[in-house]
C-alpha cells in the first residue's frame, strides 16, 4: 500500500517528526556525556578497548579526565589477548588480561566461526589439538610481566548449549592451572552457570587473587566469594530499574573485596543503557555503588583503588 496519502508527504508537520526522529537515533548512537569528574582516582577493572572506538590514547585521555586513571584491558581469544599485551606493553596506564573467553572454547574444538563482539575470527577445522594449542599461547602471553591476570574465562550457559559445556569446562580447567603457575590474578565470567563455576573452583583450587568479573550472582552467593576471598566487580548493569538482586549483593559484600569495571562497550549504565559505554563513564557506576553501599563517593573510591591494584598486583 502507498504511503503517499494526501496532507501527509512534505507537510511542515511530516518534516518535524521525520527531524526529531532523526535526531533520536543520532543521540542514541551517540557517546554519553563526561560525568563530573571523581576526587579520588579509581581503575576500570575489565574493559575492551579493542572493541570500542577511537585510539588507545583517546580512551586514556577521557578516562583520566574524569578520574578513571587505570585500565585492566581483558583478552577474549588469541587475536585480542595478543592485542591486550601488545598494548600494556606500551602504556603504563593499561594492565592485560588474557584468556580464552568461555564461548571461545567450543568454537575452537568445532572450528566454528567467533569472535568476542564486533571481532569475527574464521578458523580451519579444530578438535581438541586446537584448543590445546590455543591454550599453550595463553600460557605463553600470561607468563609476560605486564600481563596482570588470566581471564575472561569461566562458563557461559547462556550462549553455548550442550555441546559446548565439555570444551567450556576443559578450557576453564586449564585457565586456573595457568593463572596458578604464573601467580596471576584469574579474572572469571560467569553467565547461567553459578553453581558449576563454584564446583570447579573448589574441585581445581582457586587462584590467590579470584576476580568475578561484571557479578551476577545473588546475596547468597557474595557470601560465598567473601568467605573465600574472592573479588566481586560490579559493573554498569547494577544501576538497571530489574537489577535490585546485584544491589542487595554489593550492599552485602565486603567493601574491601569489591572492584567496579565497564566491560565497556557493554553494559552502559543507567540513564545512558544502549549507548556505546567506555572506561570514562565508571563515575556513574562508582556513584551509584555508593548510594547503595551509604558510604561517601570519595570512601568508595579510595577503596576501590586499593583493591584493583591488590587483585591484579600492580
């Protein structure tokens, strides 16, 4: 059916709702503004630079203009843990993670097509001696001194079915040994899978330094991370109206175990949800970690600080 109704194309009208759609889509797209600045700087415990758009030193810039003055840079697969490295090699304010990302690890051994984010990675048929060669180079990039941690890895039940839970286990397995035998801080994602990541870890040994990267899980669980030890990163998804399960979880943790991260370009806090989120953006996370916690914004993140740099010795 044509939409060519008269009254209705080309009226003054037509042109300001087409105008202010227009426009919608523009500030959708379009980055968030510079929060006010912290007092007290803090680091952005996991973000990937590699996915997210301008140059290193741009991010860096902007980051540290509000505060945010230390980047953990997190490895997903071989191309972006080499990237990882490469670039905290060459930047004092980056520290690298390197890992096989849990969805990762089935595309490995069924030579399927990935790639964390935007990255699309095509690869020859796998099988096991893929990943056991895929694993060998992150062992090799986690023994270099400016990379600071192992991770993200951990289990993802909600992308990888099935047939993906013996290379995901596999993979999470060989990680921690890795992070043990270098004596490096084991950054973990955990999606849908709580209580079998809390069985490996106690079947395998947890690292010294344990980080739960972007928390998911409940109260309950943070008093299971505290008992051990472990580090709970809250990313910008506790600010979210349907997140109050984080919130009662961070209000309970032990101040000196919780880190705050972006996982950027992902999960853009509140009131900025679906814009393109970045390392610049952790004061609106800190703050509203601080209501929660009924602590002053300067008292968090001056504890923040403290635990980055403990969890991931820097």
């Amino acid at each position: 059916m044509s939409s060519d109704r008269p009254g209705q194309q080309g009226t003054p009208a037509a042109s300001a709702n087409k105008g202010k759609a227009e426009q919608a889509k523009k500030d959708k797209d379009a980055p968030p503004p510079l929060p006010e600045p912290l007092r007290v700087a803090v680091a952005d415990s996991h973000t990937h630079l590699d996915m997210q758009t301008g140059t290193v030193e741009e991010a860096l810039a902007k980051a540290a203009s509000v505060g945010v003055t230390t980047l953990v840079q997190v490895g997903c697969d071989l191309p972006g843990s080499r990237w990882a490295a490469e670039t905290a090699a060459v930047h004092p304010a980056v520290h690298a993670t390197v890992a096989l990302h849990p969805n990762e690890a089935p595309r490995i051994v069924l030579g399927e097509p990935g790639g964390e984010g935007p990255r699309q990675i095509e690869r020859p048929a796998g099988g096991e001696a893929a990943l056991d060669e895929a694993l060998a180079e992150i062992a090799g990039l986690a023994a270099l001194p400016h990379v600071k941690g192992v991770g993200e890895t951990g289990l993802d039940f909600f992308r990888t079915g099935p047939e993906g839970i013996a290379a995901q286990e596999r993979s999470f397995r060989a990680h921690i040994e890795i992070a043990k035998r270098y004596g490096k801080a084991l950054v973990i994602h955990d999606r849908d899978a709580h209580a079998d990541v809390l069985r490996i870890l106690k079947e395998e040994g947890a690292p010294e330094r344990t980080v739960f990267h972007c928390y998911s899980g409940d109260a309950e669980m943070a008093g299971i991370c505290a008992e051990n030890g472990w580090f709970m990163s809250f990313a910008g998804n506790v600010t979210f109206k349907n997140a109050q399960r984080l919130r009662d979880a961070l209000a309970v943790a032990p101040l000196d175990l919780v880190l705050v991260e972006t996982d950027a370009p992902f999960l853009t806090p509140s009131p900025y949800r679906g814009r393109p989120n970045a390392p610049y953006l952790i004061p609106v996370t800190v703050r509203a970690m601080a209501e929660v916690r009924g602590i002053g914004e300067d008292a968090l993140a001056t504890a923040l600080a403290v635990n980055t740099a403990r969890a991931f010795d820097y």
